[in-house]
C-alpha cells in the first residue's frame, strides 16, 4: 500500500509539519493503515508498563453521531465565550471556524479513535491524575505523529468526553475503561504545512522559573 509506504517520513519533518486538521474528507480509511498506526501508538511507554490501554474504532455512523451530540453540545458555551473573548483576533477566529467545521460534519469522518486506560483514575494526591493519563498521551502522540506521516488529517480532542457517564454508554465501556481522548482520522481537505510556535528562549527557565538564561542578550 502507497499509505504504509509514506510512513518512512523523516521524524523532524513529522513533528514540525504535524498540526491540528479538523477539516476532513469523507473518504474511507483502510483497516490496515489504522492498524499499523495503532500498532505504532502501542510502541509508546506507559506507567510500570501496565500496558493498560484500550482504543476503540468507530466506524458505525450511529455511534460517531452520538459522539457528534455531546462534541456539540460541550462546544457551544466554548465557541459563544471563545468567539467574544478573541473577536479582534484573526488567527483565534480561524481556529474557532475548524473546530465549528469538525462539530458540525463529525458524523461525516471516516474514523474516531478512542484512547482509553483501564483501571479506575484516583484525584488524591494532585499529581496521581497526571500520573494516570501520562499513560496514554504518549501514545496518542505516537498516533498524531503516524498519522501525518500517512498524510493524514487528525487532531485530538475532548470536548465528546466532558460527559464520562454518557461516553461511557455511548462506547459500551464498563466503570473500569476511562475514554481519555478522541481523534478523528481522515483525509485531510487542504494541505499540511509549517507550524507557528513561540521560541524555545522565550518558555525554557534555566535552573529557576523565570531565569530566562537562553535568551539573546
């Protein structure tokens, strides 16, 4: 397959090109490219090496459109807020209108994967959620990554999970599987290109927050 062939992508070229796309053809996904991406996803480390994760491919239109009622139904307050908040802000605005696109044809992607953890996610001490969930970001990550070298269009989202309870029923997953995050998958419509990002000076302290050593002097 040309797909899996397009994966020999240089990393570097992967991680500076790799951006959000939201806006996504309808056209179908091969089972063997999303296998092959999930297999890389599952090279990522996890905590001790449990292992304990869990994807979910929705394909069925029924489930994606359940899914699409709770991605709506959490973005509405964020785009009214968010639309108010950066009304002089072009670049904010542009976002806002792909992640509006995304809502509103979310049954029309061809692919959402569900990264989900096994076993229950405690609050107590504060830093035991971030231990949780470091178990799967990794691997999502691995799976963004994939994905652009295969040249597809994926972006990761929460918004279809502020409800666990509903998730929950709308995936069949029992109190033990916690959906942690949801990425469509599809081909992109437009192009990839360069990412915008604040320079490494500019967000690295050195020794002490706030000693902003590797900035030009």
């Amino acid at each position: 397959m040309p797909e899996l062939e397009s994966l020999s992508m240089p990393l570097e070229e992967a991680m500076r090109t790799q951006r959000a796309i939201r806006r996504l053809k309808s056209d179908p996904v091969d089972d063997a490219l999303l296998r092959r991406l999930i297999e890389l996803a599952l090279k990522a480390p996890t905590g001790s090496n449990a292992q304990n994760w869990e994807f979910i491919v929705v394909k069925d239109r029924a489930v994606k459109a359940a899914l699409g009622r709770q991605n709506r139904r959490a973005f509405r307050p964020y785009a009214r807020l968010g639309r108010l908040v950066a009304r002089n802000e072009p670049k904010t605005l542009r976002m806002l209108d792909a992640v509006q696109w995304q809502a509103d044809h979310f049954e029309d992607i061809p692919v959402i994967v569900v990264a989900c953890l096994k076993g229950l996610r405690l609050g107590f001490p504060p830093m035991l959620p971030s231990a949780y969930y470091g178990s799967i970001y990794p691997s999502v990550q691995n799976l963004l990554l994939a994905a652009r070298a295969a040249g597809l269009g994926a972006a990761l989202i929460t918004l279809p999970l502020w409800s666990s309870f509903v998730a929950r029923r709308i995936l069949g997953c029992p109190w033990s599987v916690q959906p942690c995050a949801v990425i469509p998958l599809g081909w992109p419509i437009g192009r990839y290109g360069p990412t915008t990002r604040r320079a490494v000076a500019d967000v690295v302290s050195v020794d002490r927050y706030g000693n902003r050593a590797w900035r030009e002097r």
